[in-house]
C-alpha cells in the first residue's frame, strides 16, 4: 500500500488554482491566500502619527503659553469690571471704546469673558442693552484708556457717553466710577467718526489663536496613539 500523500488541488494537472480570496482545504479547516487586501500597516500608521506629532508641536507650545495666561497674575491683576444701566425706555447696543498712544487713537476694550480668569472675548462690542436693564463688563485696562461708551438707538443714530478719563492725559488709568447710567439721550454728544471706526474695528486675532491653541492639543494625542500601536513581526510565508 502506498503512503504518498493525496495531490493538493493546485498540484492535481489540469487543476485550476483558485483566486485570490478564495480558501482552500475542507470545511472548517481552511486556509486563506496571503495575497487577500489588507489595511494599512502597524509600522506605517506609528510613523504618520508621529510625524503629525511632531508637526503640531509648535502649536502645542501655543496652547501652554495660553494656558498659563489664563491664570497668569500679572494678566489678572489688569482686570476691571463696570456696569452700565439703561434708564430710558429705549433698548439701546452700547460698544465700550477707549484711547491708545499719544494720539488718542480709538478701538474697543479687551473684553474678558470672566471676571476671575483672563480668558478674552470673541465679542468686543455691540452688546444689546434693553430698557431697564444692566449690563456688567469685565476688561484688561493696561495700555487702554476707557473713554466712551458709544450708544446705538433703534433709529440707527449713535451717541457717546463719556466716562470721565481724558483720553490722552493721565494714561493708563481706571475710570473714576464703576457704574455708568444712561438716563437722558437729549443730553448726549453724537458720536464722530473717530468713535465709529473704533466700533467698526472690533479684531478677530483673540479667537484664531484659541483655535491654533485647539489644534495643538492633537499634538499629544498623535503620540499617545501612536505608542498605543504596537508592531508585530510580520508572519512567515507559508509553504507552497
């Protein structure tokens, strides 16, 4: 009786070796070709990952330096808050102006979206303020000399309520009071185009840079996933 082993169906002449995907062997025991599609490498995704690592890390470095400002002292000790009271029967939006350099230049406040951590505001001006209501603002007074306080009427006509400091002499300094009332529109100067364009210039640097400081949170991410990645050796080929 002859031992040889039964021909594989690859071997078999005239046999038709099946397409890759396709398994050969019996029920419950078969075994896949090797040329079946796979996803991208262990290997390759570690290194992308930390190319991506090491590309956010300037950003990174933007984020901590916000982060440390938020709770920075020297940042926090410039913060003032003040309010504004709407007597009249007329909803108004205030935009607080103030003057910089020895020109008096206008532009609006550094607004801070909390009173206790120095996180600025996307908004600086055009706050709506109702009849009969009070608004309560928190700003960063160094290098800004809180002038005006520029009111918009429902007719579209702008007025300025001064708050006391002079815009160029005695700069930088806290307005004298810490509350402002608007009681009587008649008694108000129209407002110049000086005081316009300090409305219309309202920046938009303060939110892009939290949006790069976002973006370099991925740093870290990228090179903790990619730690997480572990890479095997890739199995030996089986036999024919």
């Amino acid at each position: 009786m002859s031992n040889a082993l039964p021909a594989r169906p690859s071997e078999e002449p005239g046999a038709v070796v099946p397409h890759a995907g396709i398994c050969e062997g019996a029920p419950g025991n078969r075994r896949p070709y090797l040329n079946r599609p796979t996803k991208m490498r262990p290997l390759l995704q570690k290194r992308l990952l930390r190319v991506a690592g090491f590309v956010l890390l300037p950003l990174f470095c933007l984020t901590c330096l916000l982060t440390c400002s938020v709770v920075n002292p020297m940042g926090l000790a410039f913060l003032t808050s003040f309010e504004v009271v709407n007597s009249t029967h007329e909803d108004l939006v205030i935009t607080p102006i103030g003057a910089r350099g020895p020109d008096g230049r206008r532009g609006t406040l550094p607004i801070s979206s909390s009173s206790r951590l120095y996180v600025m505001s996307s908004q600086r001006g055009e706050f709506p303020l109702p009849a009969g209501s009070t608004l309560s603002l928190t700003y960063d007074w160094d290098d800004v000399q809180f002038s005006e306080i520029v009111c918009r009427r429902p007719d579209g006509s702008d007025l300025v309520l001064p708050t006391g400091l002079h815009p160029t002499q005695g700069q930088y300094r806290q307005p004298p009071t810490k509350r402002f009332e608007i009681s009587d529109l008649a008694a108000l100067q129209p407002a110049t185009e000086l005081h316009l364009a300090a409305v219309r210039s309202q920046g938009g640097r303060i939110p892009f840079l939290y949006i790069l400081a976002g973006l370099g949170l991925l740093s870290p991410l990228c090179f903790w996933a990619a730690r997480r990645i572990r890479v095997t050796d890739s199995p030996p080929p089986l036999p024919a």
